[in-house]
C-alpha cells in the first residue's frame, strides 16, 4: 500500500497548452482510457431562462439534468455531441428564499440505482444542499432525495438526509455523490479547523421504503470508512477549490477549480480503494471557467461551467 501512495504522489500536473475549444490534453499518472491524454471539445451554451448559476448534474442514460442555484431543473436529451432542452420546473427542495438557512445551493447532483416506481424514466436523484447555515432541526451536511419526473417536468422531494458531524466538525458544506455500482453514499467536505484539509466519508445507501424514512438522520456509528486525502495526498500544488463530484469503477472524479491561475481547473482523480490520486488533468487553458458538476456519457465525460452553462465533453 506504502508503495502505492508514494507512486501516486509522484504524479505531476500536465503542462498547460494554448486555449482552444477541441484539442488533446496530455497528462501523467495511470491513463484512464488508452493513452495519457484527453480530448477536450466544447459542445455548446444551455440557455439560462432562469436568471441563477448553473451548479449540480447528472447523466442518466440519454437524459442529462442539470440544476440551478436554488432547485431549478434543466431536463435535456442528449446522444454524445449535442444536447437538445426538453423542458423546466422546479425541484420539490426549491428555495429561493435570501435567508442563508433556507436556500438550497443544489451543488451536485447524483442518480442513485433506486427506481421509486416501476416504468420511472430516472432514479431517485440525490441532491447536495451545500449551505454553511444548519438547516431546521438542527440537521447538517444535508441532501434531499428527489423523484423526478421528466416526462411531465416535475419533482416530488421525498426524503432529506443529514449527518451528525459532531465528532468531524466540518462545516456544514459536505458534497455527496452515490457509488451506484456499490451501492454507497461519498461524502466529501472541509476541515473547519484546517479548510485546506479534506475528508471523504462513505456510508452504506440510507433506504427509502415510504413516508416512513423522509428523514435520515446518518450518525458515527453508521461510518464505514472516513481519512483526510492530504493524509496520502502531499503535494504542494494542491490548493482546491471544492465543486462536482461523480464516481465510476472506484474512481472519483472531481471537477474543481475556479478558472483562474490561482486556483485552475482542474479534473482530479481518486483511487477510492487504494486511496490514491492517480490522476491531475489540467484543463484551466481548455475550459478557463468555474467548473461545476460532471457525469459520464457512455465512455465520454460532460461538464459544466458554472456562470455560461457551457458543456464540455471529456474524449478518454
């Protein structure tokens, strides 16, 4: 295992290449598909009929749902190079309200494997609150779970899940992602004491079998794994600025940065298993923008920018 964390540390950043909207990346570490490189292109601008930051998505089979600030869903069909809007409505956990302990950010969103009712065209979608104020009842780090219905655009939020942080001490900003092929729930946040420190945390799925289990209330007994990544993760260029999260074949994908050469975007890689970074590829001349939630589509990764709904498609 020691060997393995050296090697991984010794991972170095790619070297920036000029802007451009369709041209290859070339990266070091474990290559994630035939070669050390990515094709980065630019599909096109979602509209933004609702004046909010476009933040949380996810890819379910041909539909891509992507959210705004506050709960507003964006349903499009899409088929790899184009995607084409179906509809608008407001997530059931929508909350525009300027009261820091009511608005739901809606930073990430995750398709679970849950199918509530037979013939749903989508799964049970968890989606990440990221509001630094407790919410009522004194719940933190919570997700709601939404029944979408993309057929007649509209959603029913039927459950809210909170973890007790009391021995963790965060602050309150925990990103969550679902492991489908596990069938796992990833937490990932800061420090409160030290916010250049990151945990990840993984609970088995909280179930939903009906009204009876609309709040979850995750505590320390229900942890199954918990480190820091700066624990196995020591390089000093690591300065991340927490955004998307979506996990495929153990690996967890995290699209972060803000654009700028302080903090540029970058698409980090994480062994789950052997708690490893394997790979660091910088796109900040690609995408020079905010990055936000990504999903994969078939073989190929889709991600949104922040501020224009830009999407950009990740050839491995």
């Amino acid at each position: 295992m020691k060997k393995i964390h050296l090697l991984c540390m010794l991972l170095a950043v790619p070297a920036l290449l000029t802007a451009q909207t369709n041209v290859e990346v070339k990266y070091e570490g474990k290559p994630l598909g035939k070669t050390n490189s990515v094709k980065v292109t630019f599909i096109e601008k979602m509209p933004r009929e609702y004046d909010a930051p476009f933040q949380g998505m996810d890819i379910y089979k041909n539909y891509m749902l992507s959210l705004q600030h506050f709960g507003m869903a964006n349903v499009y069909k899409i088929n790899g190079k184009k995607i084409k809007k179906k509809g608008q409505f407001k997530l059931g956990s929508f909350n525009d309200r300027k009261t820091p302990k009511d608005f739901n950010h809606a930073n990430v969103a995750s398709f679970s494997r849950q199918f509530l009712n037979k013939g749903d065209k989508l799964p049970l979608l968890y989606v990440t609150r990221c509001n630094g104020v407790t919410y009522c009842k004194g719940m933190q780090q919570v997700l709601f779970v939404e029944h979408v219905d993309p057929v007649n655009m509209k959603s029913e939020w039927i459950q809210t899940i909170g973890y007790d942080d009391s021995f963790l001490s965060t602050r309150h900003t925990t990103q969550w992602c679902v492991d489908t092929e596990n069938n796992m729930l990833y937490g990932l946040g800061n420090s409160k004491e030290n916010p250049n420190r990151h945990f990840i945390i993984k609970f088995k799925m909280p179930e939903y079998r009906g009204p009876q289990d609309s709040i979850v209330l995750l505590k320390e007994s229900d942890v199954l794994e918990r480190y820091f990544i700066e624990d196995y993760y020591k390089r000093p260029d690591w300065q991340p600025l927490i955004q998307g999260m979506y996990i495929r074949d153990n690996l967890l994908y995290l699209p972060w940065g803000s654009g700028r050469s302080t903090n540029p975007s970058v698409i980090y890689v994480w062994d789950l298993k052997n708690r490893c970074m394997q790979n660091a590829i910088n796109v900040q001349n690609e995408i020079p923008h905010e990055l936000e939630d990504g999903s994969f589509y078939g073989k190929k990764i889709l991600i949104v920018q922040a501020s224009s709904g830009h999407v950009y498609k990740i050839d491995l």
